[in-house]
C-alpha cells in the first residue's frame, strides 16, 4: 500500500472523509462530499493503472440536483498537490467556479474547500479538476453532473456513457509525459485506450423496445470523439446541457473534449443481439462498448420521435446590433508560423517561449494576460470572430455562459444550438455570441488541455 494510501485511510479513520449530514446543522453542512485521492484503477488493460480519483472512483460519483436547486459540495484535497474544481457547464456564481489563481486559492493538500452553488439550466454537466489539469483530468479527476428536469423526461431510462482516451505506457500504466511540448505543440495528449464509463468495451444491458436517453460526455484531454451506434438512429434532444429542437443525427455524433450530448435511442434490436458500439477515427473503427440485449423478448419499439425537452431559463435575446466585438487571432502550434509572443508581459521569441512550455497564443499572448479579453457591462450582448490561424483543431470553451455560433466559415448559422465548448479545424473562422449576463471573471480556452497549458487562454471580465 503506498503512502498516500495509507494517509486517505487515516483520514477516513479520522471521520473527515465520512458523510457530512449533521442533524440540525442545517446549511452548513453540505450534501456531497468528494475526496480527491491517488487509487490503483482497474480500467481493462494489462494492470491497474496509478489513477487519481474522486472517491476512489472513475468517473466520480454522480452528483443531481434538479433544476433550479442548489448543489453544495466538501471537496477535500487528498492529493499531494493543489487543486480545484470545476462545475463545466453550469452558468454558476463566479466565486464557485473552481480556477485557481482567478476564482478561488487553490484547495492545498489535506485542505478542505465547500463549493455551493445553485444550477439554473438542466442538463448533462461534468466536474473535473481545474488545476494542472492536463495531468489531473487525465489521471481520472471528472464525474457526472446530472441537472434534472423538474418533471421526468419520457424515456424508460438514462444512461451516463462517460468516454475517455487515457494513454498507457509499455508496463500498462498510463503514462507519466504529461505536459510534453510535442503534445503541447500538436494535437495534445491523444491516448491509447478508450474506457466508457471508467472500464473497457462494456457490456451495456438493454432489452428490446426500451427507449433510452444517452447523456454522452468527452472527458478526453485531447480526442475528438465521433461515436457510432450500428443500426440505431440518434435523436439529438441537447448539446452542452442545453435544449435543442430534437434531430436525427444518422448513427452517429461527434464531441470534442467537454461537449456532451443528451440523445435518445430506440432498443430495436432483436433480443440477444450484440451491438457496437464504435469509435470511429481517422484508420477506422473501434470497438468501445456493447449494446447487449438481453435474451428475453421485449415489447414493441416506439414509434413516435420523442419530444423537445422544456427550455432552461437561459436569456436567447442577442443584441447583435449592439454588441461589443472582438476578434481573437489563435495562432502557434507545430507547422504554424507564430513567430513571437508576449508570455509573462514580454514579448518572446518561439524557441523562449518553446523554453517556458508556451507553444500557442492568443490575440498574441501566450498564457494568461494580465489584462482581459474585454470587459462587458452586464447583460450586453458579446460577439467573438474566433479566427484559428493554423492547421490544428480546437475546442473552444467560455466558462459561466452558453454562446451561439452565429457564422462560419462566411455562412450564417441562424438556428446553431447553444454551447458551452465548439470545435474549430484547422484555419476555421468561427464567430460565437452569448449574452454576457454572470458578473465575475471568465476563463475562455482551448479544451485540448495541453493547448491550454500551453498558452491558450484568456479571460473576461463581466461587471
Ligand atoms: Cu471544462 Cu475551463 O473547463
Ligand atoms: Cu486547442
């Protein structure tokens, strides 16, 4: 048992880690309680890997509250290093933000911090640490935020499929390169092994005629994700925890780290049957799951196309005529040709910047600028030309707000759902507007975590 082991035992011992339900302590006291802290993880492969985790699991627990409720949370750092957490999705009070150094201290190790939060929007959200995360989140620091509806959704039943991409080394445990400039430089940390749901290719239950509601998340550093159902429709009902008039989206949906989809499939097969569930990438198809239907027979499948969810109280009215507007220029990366950039307040040539981990920038700053993006005046509308001046792609995420891709690539999109991350290729000029309506400070950055750590975040600031 190694000592960090020992150290989360004795803290269980010592009653911290124990629910913190106290009678009559009334709001003091809150409802969940994570403790972040390194387990051995069997995830499928050749051994269990050296994880860090919530609770002693991957994913996390799953935490819901309904829509409109307040979500109150002990973390307690276990690891041996500083962290925070981040509630992705939600359109939450600045303070509970969880971005150390910006919202809050970092949660020092062996330190206590309650996150206590009300979650205006339902929805499939995540949690994941935001701190040295291209390490943290990859060691399996994320879970499920589920916002539920006031009234229950019709479906038979939901199902969290949780993917993520974890890199393994030759010994079979997940490799410690974390941060290295090559992934930094071009797609991030793109793994060798996909788990759903913190294990490998699953058997996932089913009986024929079940209608399911899938909440799909991308908790990868770095890989976008396109998965497959053979033979079954998707029904795309949200994006991002938000409402979206329900589509067919063929077999198939596509996420980049951090988006989530809810769709809703149709159980058709017949039973007995074995379904793939598949990962399709540039060589090909991966297996990541099954659909495993069970032998015994099931009713008839649903005909009907199942119905819009209510809407979340989210303010759609854009002011475009007067918003406030930006452009923000992303350049580095490998092949690229950003020559310079300012990191720290001076500006920098490639091979110092390469010397001080930074291989992107943004609007020419490579890092977190003393100075924001802008500064908008609460409730004004906000319109960002995202312009990716290089060949890698990106997924671009705006922290306490959901925003529309109003245009891209010159084409208008006047009904493109609303989002919390969207993914831009190579050289795509994307322009993204949202009602800048949560005072605070706002990270906005690339989700690739290694772009991130790289350089390639800014921030806002809403009065
Ligand atoms: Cu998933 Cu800065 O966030
Ligand atoms: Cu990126």
């Amino acid at each position: 048992m190694d000592a960090s082991r020992r150290r989360f035992l004795r803290t269980v011992a010592g009653g911290v880690a124990a629910p913190l339900m106290v009678p009559g302590a009334g709001a003091a006291a809150p409802a969940h309680s994570l403790e972040l802290y390194p387990a051995t993880i069997d995830i499928g492969g050749d051994r269990p890997v050296s994880a860090w985790t919530f609770n002693g699991r991957i994913p996390g627990p799953e935490l819901r509250v309904t829509r409109g409720g307040e979500l109150s949370v002990a973390v307690h750092n276990g690891l041996q290093e500083p962290t925070a957490v981040h509630w992705h999705g939600i359109r939450i009070a600045n303070a509970m933000d969880g971005v150390p150094g910006m919202t809050q201290e970092p949660i020092a190790p062996g330190a206590r911090f309650d996150y206590r939060f009300t979650a205006p929007d339902a929805g499939t959200f995540w949690y994941h640490s935001h701190m040295r995360s291209s390490e943290q989140v990859d060691r399996g620091l994320y879970g499920l935020l589920v916002v539920e509806e006031e009234q229950p959704y019709p479906v038979d039943r939901e199902l969290p499929l949780i993917v993520d991409d974890w890199r393994l080394d030759e010994t079979g445990d997940i490799s410690a390169d974390f941060g290295n400039m090559h992934d930094a430089s071009h797609g991030g940390r793109l793994g060798n092994w996909i788990t759903v749901n913190g294990v490998s290719t699953p058997d996932i239950p089913v009986s024929r005629g079940e209608r399911l509601r899938l909440r799909l998340v991308n908790t990868a550093n770095a890989r976008v994700m396109t998965l497959a159902f053979s033979g079954h429709p998707l029904h795309v009902i949200a994006l991002d925890g938000q409402p979206v008039a329900p589509f067919q989206a063929g077999e198939e949906v596509t996420l980049a780290p951090a988006q989530r989809a809810d769709v809703v499939v149709d159980m058709t097969a017949e039973p007995g049957a074995r379904v793939p569930i598949q990962l399709v990438h540039q060589r090909g198809v991966l297996t990541v799951a099954h659909l495993a239907y069970r032998d015994t027979p099931g009713s008839a499948p649903r005909q009907q196309p199942p119905p819009a969810l209510p809407p979340n109280p989210l303010d759609t009215r854009l002011q475009l005529d007067r918003a406030l507007r930006r452009e923000l220029v992303m350049a580095g990366g490998a092949m690229g040709s950003m020559a310079s950039a300012v990191h720290r307040g001076r500006e920098m040539p490639i091979r110092e910047l390469v010397g001080q981990g930074m291989a992107w920038s943004l609007n020419g700053v490579a890092g977190l600028p003393e100075q924001p993006l802008f500064r908008a005046p609460r409730g004004s509308t906000v319109v960002l030309d995202l312009v990716n001046d290089n060949r890698w792609p990106h997924a671009m995420h705006i922290h306490g707000h959901h925003f529309r891709v109003i245009e891209g690539n010159g084409q208008s999109l006047p009904d493109s759902p609303w989002r919390d991350t969207t993914l831009l290729f190579g050289f795509d000029r994307v322009t993204v507007a949202f009602k800048a309506d949560n005072p605070g400070k706002w990270l906005l950055h690339c989700h690739m975590i290694e772009h991130m750590a790289a350089g390639m975040l800014t921030w806002f600031e809403v009065a």
